[in-house]
C-alpha cells in the first residue's frame, strides 16, 4: 500500500511538471517590442505585468518615474527585473521627473532629445523630460527632430518615447505643439496629409487607468496642451491643476498615440508586434491582454 502511495505522488508530480510545460509562452513570428511606464515603488509589477508575454521580446522602453521620487535606486536593478521575464529584450529607460536619485551603473537611462535606437525593422526616438516642459526648449527639440527626419528610411517605423504627454490634462507639458507638429511633419514629410511613414507616439506620466489607454489611431482628433499651462505655478499637496478651455488645441494627428502603461497601480503595459508591414498594439493589464489596433506601414 505505502509502496503504491509513493507511485502516487510520483505519478502527480510527473503530471504538475508537464501541465507546467504545456504553459510555457511561445515565440513569437515577428518583433516584439515593450514600452511601459511609471513603476514607482511597485516592485513585482515589472514581472507581473510581462509574464504572459512572447518569450524573446527584444527591446523593452520604461518610459520614466521607475520609483518614486525620493528613493535612490541603482538602474541595474531595473535590468535584473526585466531580465527575470525578458531575459533576451534590450533595456532603456527615459528619464521621468520622480528619477531625480537614480544611479545609472547599468548605463541604460536616457535623458536627451535624440534617436537612441536604431535597428534594421525600426528606430527609437526619444523627448526629454524637460523638452517636453519648456516651450524655448520644444521649439529647439522639435526642430531639430525634423531635421534627423530627412535622413530616414520611409519604409522603417519610429517609435517615438516621451514621460510626458502631449494632450491636455495636467497642463505641465506647454510644448506639446512644438513637438505634435514635428510629429506631424515626421508622418507625411510635410507634403500635405498624406502619410508616408508610420510614427507611434508613447507617453507615461498621468497615471492613465481608462479602459483604452488614451490609444488614439492616426487621423484621430485630441487635444493638445496649449503654450501655457501649470508647469512653473506651485499647487498644494493633492492639488489638481486647472487647464482653461482656451489653452487647448484641437487637432487631427497623423500618428498613432498611445499611453504606454501604468505599472504601479495597474499592472499595464503595450506590446508591440512588427510582422510583414504590419504594427500590432497590445495592452497588456492586470493579467489580461487586449489587442487595441493595428497599422500597416
């Protein structure tokens, strides 16, 4: 009898172990890309959020405030966190206003308005912090993001990184219109509306939790901060800023605009697929993934 409990118990391990293989994530047939924000002091939601994905992800973007504003981290301690899931994906992180004490010993944050990746399928950009936050600083940035424009190969995609959005919300990014119309311009070459090159802007920062993620399709209409806002007016702890009606601009975009995701609270983040001419977004939250569009390029 006892010897027939132990066959038992072997029996059902042996059968745990091979439910266990039956869950391993698959590879995927294209590229796979992460881009996530705002982790803050939620240490599990790197894995938890990434888990489920393809196994050989190749790049991962965290797009700012990676722990909160007071605490001094090492940047490899981010590496370690994706590695765990992603063991294949390249890291970079872009700089966010909570990333103040960060030491970058993993020589992967980025706090500049510049390409910063650049592959064989694809290109990365990225807006700084502060060049999202000071029109005179915008103005230069953008300009200087058309001019790296006419070095491109139409037939590759840009992703293009930034902490802080572009659409009015907390009004601390006064020059959103500086870069939305080098975005603009980026998109179509500026010859008219018609597009010649996919763009996908991602952005972190407002702590975005709404069922669609702020995902808006090319020739959607949003509303841009306008060229003054709260950046530099002191508000109380807890204090909503308020945004005027007046100090919003309207306007339809020419790229794809997506939240990246909210890491802290809720476990979110966008996998991007690139397959055949095809770009494939997926929200990845709280262990449910929910495919929000696509765009061929």
């Amino acid at each position: 009898m006892k010897r027939n409990n132990k066959l038992c118990v072997w029996l059902i391990i042996i059968l745990l172990l091979c439910a266990g293989c039956t869950r391993k994530r698959a590879k995927s047939k294209g590229i796979e890309l992460v881009f996530a924000s705002d982790r803050h002091s939620n240490t599990s939601a790197v894995y938890q959020t990434m888990k489920k994905m393809p196994i050989d992800v190749s790049y991962v973007a965290l797009i700012g405030d990676m722990v909160d504003r007071t605490e001094y981290y090492k940047s490899s301690t981010l590496l370690e966190e994706v590695h765990k899931v992603l063991p294949a994906a390249t890291v970079q992180m872009i700089w966010g206003s909570h990333d103040a004490n960060v030491d970058d010993d993993a020589g992967i944050v980025v706090n500049s308005s510049s390409c910063i990746r650049e592959t064989d399928d694809y290109y990365v950009y990225s807006i700084a912090y502060d060049d999202m936050r000071d029109t005179s600083k915008a103005e230069a940035g953008a300009k200087k993001l058309k001019e790296w424009a006419g070095q491109l190969n139409d037939q590759k995609p840009v992703f293009v990184v930034s902490h802080v959005p572009m659409h009015a919300k907390r009004g601390d990014n006064v020059g959103a219109t500086y870069w939305h119309e080098a975005l603009q311009y980026l998109s179509t070459g500026g010859e008219g509306t018609k597009i010649k090159r996919a763009v996908v802007f991602f952005h972190g920062h407002n702590h975005t939790v709404d069922k669609e993620e702020y995902y808006y399709k090319s020739l959607s209409t949003i509303n841009l901060q306008g060229k003054t806002g709260s950046s530099h007016k002191p508000r109380k702890r807890g204090e909503k800023p308020s945004i005027e009606a007046n100090n919003t601009v309207s306007t339809v975009i020419y790229y794809t605009y997506i939240t990246a995701g909210y890491l802290n609270e809720n476990t979110s983040a966008t996998l991007v697929s690139i397959d055949q001419g095809t770009i494939t977004f997926t929200k990845y939250a709280k262990g449910k993934s929910t495919e929000l569009g696509s765009v061929k390029y």
